[in-house]
C-alpha cells in the first residue's frame, strides 16, 4: 500500500504546490495594482460557487492592504477533496482571507460557509452548494498546509494529511516530495539523502510541532466543534469555555477575522453592521477586545496580524487603563485638570468590605441602583412639596402636574419614568430662562458698579480665577446641579468666562448666607468670595434675592433635561450612599480618607450603573426623533463598538464584564468572552455560569474539551491539580496524534537560594535542549516582580557557557530574543504558551496565596506543553503531596 499512497500523496503535494504559488502570485499583483476604490481586486464572493455581485461594499483600504500581505505570506491554508451525490470529486483549497480571483482551481476563503469544510475529519458528510443546488458531499481527505517562501521558492511543511483512503501522515516537505528533481538540482545530491535519510518525507500519523518561540500558537484550520462557535451569527452573545490549549483565544481570533469581513458575512448580519456604523467609524474598526495583561495583549496583536486584521492599541486594551480613560475623559466620574469630575482615584480600598468582592459586586451594585433610582424619586417629591408651598401661581401650577406624573411611578425613579417626565420640559425651560434673566439682571447690576470703579477689574478677577484653575470645590460651594453652564477652570479664560464664574460665585455666597454658614476656605469658590470681599459681592439685599430665586432653580434644573438626572446624579448620589448608615453598613467597614476618593471597584460601579441607566433611557425612546441627544448620551454613543471581546474572562470582575456587554452597539450586542474558570488568577474575577446569567441571561456557555498544546502526561497532572482545588474533573480529550503521552514532569525540594535554584533549572534546560536538539520556548515563573532580576542573572551565569542567556522580563514586557530562557512573575503569563515552563519555589506560593495557589500551580502547569519542573525552597509541603507520583528527578537525555 505505501506505494500506492506515496503516490497519491506526491500527487497531492505537488498540486497543492502549484495552487500555493498561484495564490501568492495573485496577491502580489493584486497589491502591486491595488487602488482604494477598486475592491474588485479582491474575490469578494463568499465561496468560488457564489453568483452575487460585488457592488455596494465601501472601500476598505488598510484592511484590504493587510489581507492581501498576509495572502502573499500564506497563499493556502488547506486542500480538501470532496464525493458529491453524483459520484464527482471535487477539489477545493482554502485560504486563510479572501483569495484573489483565479482561475484553475477552485478557491474559498475559510471565513466562506463553504470554508468550514477545512474543519471537516475525513469521512464526514456535510452539505454544500454547488451550481447553486445543495447536495451531501462526503469528505475523502483534507489537507492541512503551513506554506512559507525561501530563496524564492515556495515550499509547505509538517503537513497534516487526513484520509479516508490510507489514514493520517505527516508530510515533512511539499517540495521534497512533489519536485524533488528541483531539490536535486539546488543542492548537494548527497546532503539531500543524508536530509531524506534524517526524516523521511512522509511519516506515519499525526506529529505536534516543538514551541521553538514565545507566541500564540497558530492554528489556521479550527476543528469542528471551534468552527461552529466561531460561526455563531455576528449578534450572538457567548462565552467559551475550556481547558488550557483548546484554542479558545484562536477561536476567539478567528471570529474577529471572519465578522470583520463584509465578504463573510450573513445579508442579516450585513444589515446589522449597517446600521450601527458611526459617520466616523466604519465596521472594519468598530470593535475592541480586552486582555487581561499587557503581555498577551502584545502576543494578541501579533495573532490578528497573521489573521490580517490590523489592531491597534485602541483596539486591544487592558481594562485598567480603558476603565480610567473612559472614567475621566468621557463619563466625567474621575476629576480632571480643568476641575471636571468627582472623584480622585486612590489605591486604598480596605475601607470596602468583603462583601463587594467576587460574585456579590453583583448585589453591592443592585444596593446601589435601588438606592439610587428611590432618592431621586425622594428629591423630586421633595421639590414638588416645596414648589408647591410657593407663593408663585406659575410654581405651583408646575409642581401639581409634576405630582400628578410622579404618583405613577412607585417610590423609584427609573428609565421607563424619563420619557413621561420630559414632557414637563418646555415649560420648566420657560420656568428657568426667566430666573435666569433675574439672576444676570442683579448680577450685571454689580459687575457694572464694580467696572465704574475699576474697568480691570473683569481682567483682574480673571487672573485671579486662573491661580485657582487646579483647585477643588466642596458640593455645596460649587454650581447648581444640571445648571446650564459648564464652566472652564483654565489657567487662561475670556472676560465672559470670567463673568460666568463671577455669577457663579454670588449665587454660592447668596446660598451660603441664606444657610448660615460659611464658604469652605479651601474651596475654589471659597478663595474666589475671599478674594472679592463682601464690598464686591452683590448687596445684601440682592444677595438674599439670589438665594430665593437659587432655591427656585435648584429645584427646577432637577427637571430641566430630565433624561439625564440620573447619569449626572450617579457620583452625588454615590457619595451620599456611601455616607449613609443604614445603607452602606453592609458595604463599607468605614468612610474614605476623604469624600472624594474613590478606589478601582467603586470606578467600574459608577461605570457600569451610568452605562445601564442610559443604554436603558435610550431604549426607553426608541428610534424615534425624541431620542435624547445630551452631551452624556452622545460620549456612551461615542464608547459602542459592533463587536467587543474578552479573553481570559475569568480574570475579569462580573461588573467588568458587564461593562464590557455595555459596550456592545444596542442594535447588536455582540459579545464574545473566552476562558477558564479553573484558571482564574483574581481574587475577584468571575467564579460560574451564575455571573454569566446576571451579566446577561442571554449569554450562550459553550465547551470545548480537545485540548492541543499539552502531551498527556501534563494534562493528567493538570486535571489532579484541579480537583486539589476543589474544581470538578473536567472532560479532556487530547487529539489524535502519534506523540501525546510525552514525558513525566520534575521537580525538586530544598533549593533554599538562588544559586541552588539556578543550577537546578541550568541541568533541566540543558537536558531540554539535549532532548529536543534546539533551544526551544522556555519560560521560568517566579512569585514576585523582586524576584524576576536576581534569578535571571544567576540563570544566565549557569547557562553563559552553552551560549544561552536568561532574559529578565520585568512587568511582563518582553526582552531578549527566541533562543532566551525568559524569566517572568507568574501573573503575567495568562494564555502564553511554552514548550518547558519552570515553577520556582511553589510552597512560597502555597504559603502567600493559600486559598488561590491551586489556580497558580494549574495556570504555571498549563503553558508548558511538554516539559514541566517545579521548585520547592524546603520540603515539598502536604498541600500537593498527593501529585507526587506525577513526578520525577530529571529528564535522561
């Protein structure tokens, strides 16, 4: 039989071959003649059987660009054969984007419904379209290719053949196979033998490549069970789950690429992306995806570039970055330079109780919202009891139809309260443009005396404005809540801003005087009223008034622009729940430092109750013309993206994440998570599918479970871990290839220095390197960033005279180069993979994170696939004895 298959696989080779080039050659000239209006470059249809036309797509540019470098880097990334129902194969081959329009073959993009067919296992049927008829097809066999160029010829290898005809094989060299006349005539006849006689071209079964670099693993061709979820229609909702090595994150990857491609796309999912494009966004960028370290965030961007998806640093963000800029700059929860904002972000947060970590956030935050929605509906009952003691006709008018609204709404005010309650706008506009004429008329009045006196005085009191630009202002010193006028603490300011801060500061002075109290000395208002002394104040007489007609204001400005009450109220009312006893006690141990400062749980709070309460007074109006077009709505508008994505999920809080599903476009809510609850690093990420069901009940959980980066060995040791942890046996299946068992892992107790640990690790490296022939990926985790430096320098003097360096990679940022044992802190080494990983002193581990060290030991165990050790500083402690028989002493070479 091996001739007769060798045969028909050099067939195979050498046809795929031709394929390869062709497609290589195409693209090149594609972008040779590239222009950005001429989209027909591309083959923009779905599948080479599709008769639609092309028209309507917008120009793509860049993105265009990149899919066609990445064609040219990788023309092909499969060749399937197919029986249809009438007894005819057909070949087709696959490529990774959409492929230049050829003729010759028959070519799909992977992103295609026809390009799942790559996913396919020999002996599988499936359905497909041909000549526009559906019909069963049965695979024969598939072809998965790793194509790359040297010296100008194109070659594929470690080929994986799957055959319904002779089974699986590895096919070493395309080009040594399919045209080994040319390998002949390029090199020595007799290192070509010694190369055959080294290994062979065609080897039995299916072979794992060594990790001989620090990166994600490519994997262009999902399986089948990826290649389904990867697919789920671009509105889905889904968080994937599995084991260590599934291809979560390639899933994940693979998804963007395809949902990005209008091309790939449903006519329903098309319409979608339509709709909710931005003027200045278009669906190719409208997407962000979160990691939760900078280091795989980098190893991210390098995975969307081999897909041809450009990503930028504004499209992969760590969230605590992303929730500051968005707290500050757009949500105005974090104060600024300029004195916008509420709140100041401190590290401390041990004046929070337990009871707002982990899954109960959830509850800490539906505290919040009651609270929230009852004291607003409290404070506009409050300002019609009082409006209605006024002796105004027009007042109290407004405040009886105000109570006749409220009474529908039962002790809460929500989003379905909003669009009811505008309808009072016109006339509490009307209402307020009359006092405030009051106000300008009293305070011009004193600003002309004042400028009769002095005409600098408008400049001086600028200036004097400009030296307080970066102080604060207690709440009751600083502007009405929802008053009209934003005002601008710059360093420099016009006249008129000038006089709008004046008249700002007469109404605080008016207020504080009909309290009987006194202006905060360390205001900025405060200083400002100092500094003018009472002779320039308005008189007491008018100052009085002021406070009549601020009392009047403040009431109706709750009203004016009611749609958004609540968002604008979220920090005020925030700092009084955290004040008031009754409710905060089950919250807070204490009261911050100070009322302004606010820690990372309180942020992502505030954030995420902002975001619900105007995605839901959004929905509240519908499409319609109404719709609220305030300055807040328009920055949530601002934060939407089509697509938004999480990887390594379980290292995300449940308000995080729910933040994130905020961010997905209303129209659309596409969100896709990825991770592994046994692998949660965090304290307080996500612990189960019940804070997926609070997230969004919608959220569809999906599995898989074969796991491709681990031998078996690893992976038996990595499910006992597990259950050390408490964690129930999860159900892995290693794939079907011909190297899975691999080699019992080491370990080694009593390295009680540095010194030790590092002779210790150089024996194993270099046993590594004398098993394998090379130096391949090989990480070292140590428990602190302290401890990074001092191992790496030792390391790297054991291993100086075998030419290997040991790179210190503090922070997680990367250094040295492929070849360079890499030295990180453990918490930083989420969805990396190595081909050996070092776990350096576990018991310190054991010891500072006892209720976390399984999830450290099962994250560290994970990224190695095939060789892992373990220090231990003193003996090997009873928390992991029961592993022991996993493990051995060394590695023969």
């Amino acid at each position: 039989m091996g001739t007769e298959r060798d045969n028909k696989i050099k067939v195979i080779a050498e046809e795929a071959l031709g394929c390869i080039e062709q497609v290589a050659g195409g693209a090149e000239e594609a972008l040779r003649n590239y222009t950005d209006s001429d989209v027909a470059v591309l083959a923009t249809l779905n599948t080479w059987t599709d008769t639609k036309e092309i028209g309507g797509f917008r120009k793509i540019g860049e993105t265009a660009r990149a899919a066609l470098r990445e064609l040219a880097r990788e023309p092909v990334i499969a060749r399937v054969t197919l029986e249809r129902e009438d007894g005819r194969n057909e070949t087709i081959y696959i490529t990774r984007g959409s492929p230049p329009a050829l003729g010759g073959f028959k070519i799909a993009s992977y992103r295609s419904p026809l390009g799942r067919i790559a996913a396919l296992p020999a002996g599988d049927e499936t359905p497909i379209r041909i000549g526009g008829r559906e019909q069963e097809a049965l695979v024969l066999d598939t072809a998965k290719l790793h194509p790359s160029r040297r010296d100008g010829l194109w070659d594929s290898h470690n080929n994986q053949i799957d055959s319904l005809r002779f089974g699986k094989v590895t096919v070493t060299s395309l080009r040594a196979l399919g045209r080994p006349a040319e390998v002949l005539a390029e090199e020595d006849i007799l290192a070509a033998l010694l190369k055959e006689d080294a290994l062979p071209a065609i080897v039995e079964g299916i072979r794992r490549d060594v990790l001989l670099r620090m990166s994600l693993r490519d994997q262009p061709v999902l399986d089948k069970f990826q290649d389904e979820i990867f697919r789920l229609p671009l509105q889905s909702r889904c968080f994937l789950s599995g084991p260590p090595g599934t291809g979560k994150t390639t899933t994940l990857i693979r998804r963007l690429g395809q949902k990005l491609d209008r091309t790939a796309l449903e006519p329903a999912e098309l319409t979608l992306a339509q709709r909710a494009e931005r003027e200045d966004t278009t669906h190719e960028s409208s997407w962000i995806m979160f990691s939760p370290t900078e280091l795989l965030r980098q190893y991210v961007k390098e995975a969307f570039a081999l897909e041809g998806v450009p990503a930028s640093n504004e499209h992969i963000r760590t969230w605590d970055e992303y929730r500051n800029e968005i707290a500050r700059d757009h949500l105005g929860i974090l104060r600024t330079g300029t004195g916008g904002g509420h709140f100041i972000e401190r590290e401390n947060d041990s004046y929070l109780s337990a009871a707002c970590h982990g899954s109960n956030a959830a509850r800490w935050y539906e505290a919040f919202e009651v609270y929230a929605h009852g004291e607003l509906h409290a404070e506009l009952i409050s300002d019609r009891e009082w409006l209605e003691a006024s002796d105004n006709a027009e007042l109290v008018q407004f405040a009886r139809r105000l109570g006749g609204l409220l009474s529908r709404f039962e002790g809460s005010l929500d989003a379905d309260a909003v669009p009811a309650l505008a309808a009072l706008g016109p006339q509490v506009g009307e209402l307020l443009n009359q006092r405030k004429q009051q106000v300008e008329k009293i305070v011009n009045l004193t600003v002309n005396r004042l400028l009769r006196d002095n005409r600098q005085f408008l400049d001086l009191f600028a200036q004097e404005v400009a030296r307080h630009s970066q102080g604060e202002d207690d709440e009751e010193d600083g502007g009405d809540e929802g008053e009209e006028e934003t005002l601008a603490w710059a360093r420099s300011i016009s006249r008129e801003q000038a006089l709008a801060i004046f008249r700002r500061t007469a109404l605080a002075a008016a207020r504080a005087k009909a309290d009987r109290r006194r202006l905060s000395a360390a205001s900025r208002t405060g200083r400002l009223a100092v500094w003018l002394t009472p002779e320039r104040l308005p008189a007491a007489e008018d100052l009085d008034k002021l406070a009549a007609i601020s009392a009047e204001q403040t009431r109706l400005r709750r009203i004016n622009s009611v749609e958004t009450l609540l968002p604008r109220s979220i920090p005020r009312l925030y700092k009084k729940f955290r004040r008031d006893k009754e409710s905060a006690a089950a919250w807070y141990k204490e009261e911050p430092a100070r009322p302004d400062d606010i820690c990372w749980q309180e942020i992502d709070l505030l954030v995420l109750l902002l975001l619900r309460s105007c995605s839901a007074i959004l929905a509240a109006y519908g499409d319609g013309a109404g719709s609220p077009t305030g300055a807040v709505f328009n920055r949530v508008r601002g934060l939407y993206r089509i697509q938004v994505l999480a990887d390594e999920a379980t290292d995300f809080s449940i308000l995080q994440l729910a933040i994130m599903r905020e961010l997905a476009h209303p129209a659309i809510r596409s969100f896709f998570m990825c991770g592994d609850f046994n692998q949660r690093l965090t304290a307080w990420g996500i612990t189960g599918k019940e804070d997926l069901d609070w997230i969004d009940p919608r959220i569809d959980f999906r599995e898989i479970t074969t796991a491709y980066r681990q031998s078996g060995r690893l992976v038996a040791l990595a499910k006992d871990v597990a259950s050390i942890g408490g964690s129930p046996e999860q159900d892995i299946i290693l794939p079907d290839r011909v190297d899975t068992d691999g080699v019992a892992p080491v370990w080694a107790p009593r390295l009680g220095t540095v010194e030790q640990t590092a002779a210790w690790l150089a024996d194993r490296i270099l046993e590594v390197e004398a098993i394998v022939t090379a130096v391949p990926s090989i990480a070292v985790l140590v428990n602190e960033e302290s401890e990074v430096e001092p191992l790496a320098a030792a390391l790297g003097a054991k291993l100086q005279d075998r030419n290997i360096k040991a790179a210190p990679c503090k922070d997680g940022k990367v250094v040295g180069n492929d070849r360079d044992v890499r030295v990180f802190n453990i918490k930083h080494i989420k969805g990396m993979e190595f081909e050996a990983v070092f776990f350096v002193n576990l018991d310190k581990t054991i010891r500072s994170q006892p209720e976390l060290f399984t999830k450290y030991l099962y994250v560290g165990a994970t990224r190695a696939a095939t060789y892992l050790g373990i220090t231990f500083s003193g003996d090997i402690p009873g928390e992991v004895s029961g592993i022991a028989h996993h493990f051995q002493d060394r590695w023969p070479a």
